[in-house]
C-alpha cells in the first residue's frame, strides 16, 4: 500500500478466541464494573443513515488531502496479544482501538461524526503509518466529513475510547452493544465481553459546565 510505511507484519493465525468470562474477571485495571451493569439499550450513532462513502480506502497519493496540522495522528499500528482480551490493535501511545458496527467496511465509511467523534476520537493518519503485528494488506483509510484521513483495518474505522483512563484500558468493550476491540484482520474482538450494555462516558464537560457538544445528534 503506497500510503502506509509498513516495518514489520507479523504473519500469525490464531483461532477466534470465543470464551464470554464475567465481567469481574475480564475487567483491565481501573475497571468500574458499576457503569456497566445497565442493560437498557443505548443507541451510539452519529447518523442512523449510512453516509455515502467519500473515499476509496487506498487513495493515490497525489489526490489525498493532507490533514490540518493540529490534528494528532496515529502514527504506528501495533498488534498484540494483551492479558484475558487476546488480539488487539494499539496506536503509538498503546491505546487499544476499536471498531463500530454502525460503520460500513464495504465500501469504508465513517458514520461516527461529531458528539460521537468526541467520545470516540478517529485514528487519523498522513498516510506514513508504521505497521507492526497488522498486515499491509488488511490495512487503508477512508476521507472522513471534515476533510481528514482515517484509518481502517479490513475496511473498518478504527476510533480510540476517551473513556479508556490509561493505555490498555478496554472500557470501550461492547459499549451501547455496537463498540467492539478490534482484531489485527479487522475483525470484532468479541474475548472478556462485559455482562450487560455498558453505556458510553458523558461528553467532556467545558468551563461552564456544560458539555462540549458539537450540536449534533447523539443518543445514548
């Protein structure tokens, strides 16, 4: 891929892990398990409608935007294998990434703009993402809404979790039942499910108080 600056693919099958363990014993440290035991659900979309796709997921080089400069970046794809959740993909920082089911891998689309983005940030790339443990080919980006570059894992999105405390949190894990950890092929990591529907955190709140929403519509 012309885009992605690849350094190491690691090349390695492992079968789908399929063991759904209680919450208490799946929990990453700093687990609340007390903000996931409702089991109301929660809807976590941006936009109920598909957006049309805005871009292939390799884009030539000279027809992609660059994204503005005060944008950070996701500058490597790391896959791993963490403690109780198994095959995971992390950013440079080693924050776990994720995927959302309102999303559409084929073609690649973003449906998660605004108040959503602020809950689950997009990882952005300038098309010199490093690679390690995530094969090349399992790996493109997609032009969000505002202009930027997303990266995508077998046509999926990819987003962190601002609720996430410290790299290698999975609070993310099933939230609104549509949020799941995101394999290095590009599949839903569906190890150490929490029991229930977790809902998402609050939108970060401002000066005044009141939360930092862009305006647009995010139900929980």
């Amino acid at each position: 891929m012309a885009l992605i600056k690849r350094t190491a693919t690691v090349a390695s099958t492992l079968a789908a892990m399929t063991v759904v363990a209680a919450l208490t014993a799946c929990a990453p440290a700093g687990y609340d398990a007390t903000q996931t035991a409702n089991t109301e659900p929660v809807a976590n979309a941006a936009a109920e409608a598909a957006a049309a796709p805005s871009a292939t997921p390799e884009p030539s080089e000279s027809a992609a935007p660059k994204p503005p400069s005060n944008v950070p970046l996701t500058t490597e794809l790391n896959g791993k294998k963490v403690a109780k959740m198994g095959e995971v993909v992390t950013d440079q920082k080693g924050w776990i990434l994720y995927r959302f089911d309102k999303d559409s891998a084929n073609p690649p689309t973003s449906n998660c703009n605004g108040d959503c983005a602020i809950l689950w940030p997009p990882a952005l790339t300038d098309g010199n993402t490093e690679l390690t443990g995530v094969a090349e080919d399992k790996v493109g980006e997609v032009t969000r809404d505002d202009g930027t570059r997303q990266l995508t894992i077998g046509g999926w999105p990819v987003y962190r979790y601002i609720g996430d405390l410290k790299p290698g949190q999975w609070k993310g894990q099933k939230v609104g039942g549509t949020w799941f950890v995101v394999a290095p092929d590009g599949k839903k990591n569906l190890s150490c499910l929490p029991e229930g529907t977790p809902k998402p955190v609050p939108l970060p709140q401002g000066e005044g108080g009141a939360a930092e929403s862009t305006g647009d519509s995010y139900s929980y």
